[in-house]
C-alpha cells in the first residue's frame, strides 16, 4: 500500500478512521503517562543518576517485647557510620530537611528556601552538576563553618544575572554570601545546576553541613532525624547489604538483651532498593499491593482499547467481505489480503501512538505539580514551594520507555487486528462474494 491509498482510505472512512486513532492515542498517551510517572520515581535522571545501586534506610524502630510499644524516627549518625564501615558500602549519605527555612540576600530581602542538612558524602552519592565553585568539604562540616552551596535559580534569584562563575571560583575566596534565619552570614563555596521537586531525596535551593555527632542518648543511639541513602559497591547487590544489616541488627538486639532492656531494634527490612523505597510507606515492604495497582492501570489503558477496537476492525472487515470474495476470486491471496489490512491498521496505529506520545508529554507538564507524585508517598508540597516544579527533558523522553511504549501500543492494535480479519478471510470464495452487506 502507498500513501496515496492510504490517504484515500483515510477520505473514504472517515469516521472509523477518526475512532481508531482517537482511541489509540488516548490509550497510549495514558499509558506513557504512567510510565513516565514510574520513571520519575525509579529511573536515572538528575541528579540521581546512580538510582540503580541505591539503597534507603529512612526509619528506625525500638519494640518493645512486653506490651507491643515502639519508638519510631529517622537514623542517627551513629547508625550512619555503622552502615558506612559495612564492605558492600561504597559511600554513605545522611539527608535532613529543614522546615520553614529563608535566606536574605545582599538587598536584605528574605527568600523562603528548601534546605537541606547534608555531609560531605551527599555529593559522591549524588551527580549534582556545578555550574561553578565547588562542594564543602568534611573538614568545613566538621568544624562548623559557615559555608553552603545554592541552587543556579536561587542564585540568579539573588543577585541577579551578574557573572556569577567570576564570584564563585574552585578556591575559598568566594565573594558571595548569604544570610539565614538567625542573620548569619553564609558563604556561597558552589553553585549547581536546578534539581527538581521530583526527585525529594535531592531537591533543594541551598545545602548546608550537618553538625558531625554520634547520638544524643546512649540508650536510643541509632534514632536520629536522618535518613541514609547508600551507593552499593560494583560487585554486591542489596541484598547483600540487608543480610550484613540483619546480622549487625541481631548482634545490637543480643546486647540490649544482654543488658535487660525490654526495647530491641528493628529496621524492618532496610535498607531497601531505591525503586522500593519509592513505592512504599508506612513501615512496610509489601509492595505487591502498588504491582497490583500497575497492573491494573495497565490492563485498562491498552488491554479494554485493544478489544475494543478489534471489535471495530471485526465491523470494518465484515463490511469489505464481498470484495475481498472478488478479489479472491480473481487470483488474490489470503497473505495479501491480510497484510494489506495489517498496514492500513499499522499506519492508523502509528499516527494515533505519535499524537499520544505528544499528548503524554503536554499532559506531564501540565500536570508537573502534582502528577509527579501521585503514588510518591515522600511528595513535596507544591503549596510551599517558592518556585514552580521542573519537569526537565531527561525525563520525558527516555528512548527505552518511548520504544517500549510505542512498540507494545502497535503490536497490541496489529494483533487486535489480526484476529478477526483472519477469521473472516477463512470463509470460501463463494460465501464471501455472496455475503450481504
């Protein structure tokens, strides 16, 4: 078939034409909608581009043996460098946010900003890009000082489109500062490029050291306000990782008994995968019920469509089956005839798969402020956010899931379109050609 038949084919069937690609691009915009939605949540895109050999520790729990009480928070520094001594480790992040934070600028006017409590490490576990300056050291965390790195938006925000990359060089004699809450002057050591509100774990307008301690009380030690994110070694997989933290869980659980104390530690599973830490809450790794979800969501966006329109294509066959009959009758094979039907199908199913994929990526953006974080249960309140949320190209067009998409979107509408056409090419000749229109 060339496309002048097509196009014809178009004119003559207007209405079964503009039904099947209607329903093929609203069910693969639905479908690459969500996708891009578990994307967001589990793929490599900035700055956590290192997804795949993460594992998240974000809640420890003391149970009491007796009558059933805990005592439930973030992680401590002390569990941190527990974790961070364990072989399969290969670098170890402790993440704190700060609530109700601001910054003044050197026009005094005071700036709401998301910060974030990071170490050292945060820059190693995460692929943050410097437009200039650098990250603060462990020696700066260590001793206390005054130092932060801002986000490119906040600091254009700041002062302005001035030739920032001359204020902020790789040494310590940065010229710009910043002041906190409490009036401190804060110096600007690096400035990286925007992260988004998507990514929670990373998303944040200035970072500032966390006070290095071990624990405030001996008897809860491994209770903090952190949580620990951890780059797997090359090598080991998590799993791995949660068979060493049982193990020290075990040896930390066989003292406390040691010592007649009713409360033993449970980390209930964790550290987990990135990917399950992402889908899960409430202190509990049963993820299936979110598969199940997926599923489902899944089946109705391309399996209900599929049938329906195999239906329509059953309709539009049935109508030509009296000229197929002809056709048959003057040399023309069964094969012919039938991929003859499969291009017309495959070129509506291309034009309706490429218009949803562009609806897709409007819906996403569109939707930037709340569609990110539909099945996130650590999502971020757009209410109080300073400025809008980015939805930044890296994640709208992954090829792997645009080729997974389109391809599982054509092969579905080809097989809805195989099965009964098909079926009715089996007729005879004769029944063909006399059947009633």
């Amino acid at each position: 078939m060339n496309i002048k038949q097509f196009f014809n084919l178009l004119r003559q069937q207007r209405l079964f034409s503009g039904i099947y690609i209607t329903s093929t691009t609203l069910s693969t915009a639905l479908t690459m909608t969500l996708f891009l939605v578990l994307y967001i949540m589990m793929g490599p895109i900035y700055p956590e581009q290192e997804r795949s050999r993460m594992a998240v520790l974000s809640s420890v729990c003391y149970a009491e043996q007796k009558y059933g009480g805990y005592r439930r928070s973030g992680a401590s520094m002390e569990l941190a460098d527990s974790l961070r001594n364990m072989p399969e480790v290969e670098c170890l992040t402790a993440i704190n946010a700060l609530d109700g934070s601001a910054v003044k600028g050197p026009d005094g006017e005071r700036v709401p900003c998301v910060t974030q409590l990071v170490d050292a490490d945060y820059w190693r576990v995460f692929s943050f890009r410097f437009i200039c300056g650098r990250p603060f050291t462990r020696t700066e965390g260590e001793a206390n000082s005054e130092v932060c790195v801002i986000s490119e938006g906040m600091a254009r925000r700041l002062f302005g489109h001035t030739d920032l990359m001359q204020r902020v060089r790789k040494g310590d004699d940065s010229d710009l500062f910043v002041r906190n809450n409490g009036d401190k002057l804060i110096r600007v050591v690096g400035i990286v490029k925007d992260a988004s509100a998507v990514t929670p774990q990373t998303y944040a307008q200035m970072w500032v050291p966390t006070e290095a301690y071990s624990y405030h009380d001996p008897e809860w030690k491994y209770q903090g306000q952190y949580e620990l994110v951890m780059l797997v070694r090359d090598g080991n997989t998590v799993e791995q990782l949660q068979k060493s933290v049982d193990s020290m869980v075990e040896r930390v659980n066989q003292e406390r008994e040691s010592n007649q104390s009713d409360y033993r530690l449970r980390l209930e599973g964790q550290p987990y995968p990135h990917w399950q830490n992402s889908i899960i809450s409430g202190g509990t790794d049963d993820w299936q019920p979110f598969m199940r979800k997926m599923l489902g969501l899944l089946l109705a966006f391309l399996l209900i469509p599929a049938m329906n329109m195999s239906s329509m294509v059953a309709s539009r066959i049935n109508a030509r089956v009296s000229e197929m009959g002809i056709r048959r009758a003057y040399g023309a094979k069964r094969t012919t005839l039938l991929w003859q039907v499969l291009q017309e199908n495959f070129l509506l199913t291309l034009i309706g798969s490429l218009a949803g994929l562009a609806l897709s990526w409007l819906i996403m953006t569109l939707g930037a402020d709340w569609l990110p974080f539909i099945f996130n249960p650590g999502a971020i309140d757009a209410s109080d956010m300073s400025e809008p949320i980015r939805i930044h190209a890296d994640m709208l067009f992954s090829g792997r899931i645009l080729l997974t998409v389109l391809a599982v979107s054509i092969v579905l509408n080809l097989v809805s379109a195989l099965v009964p056409t098909a079926w009715i090419l089996h007729r005879s000749v004769t029944e063909a050609i006399n059947h009633k229109r």
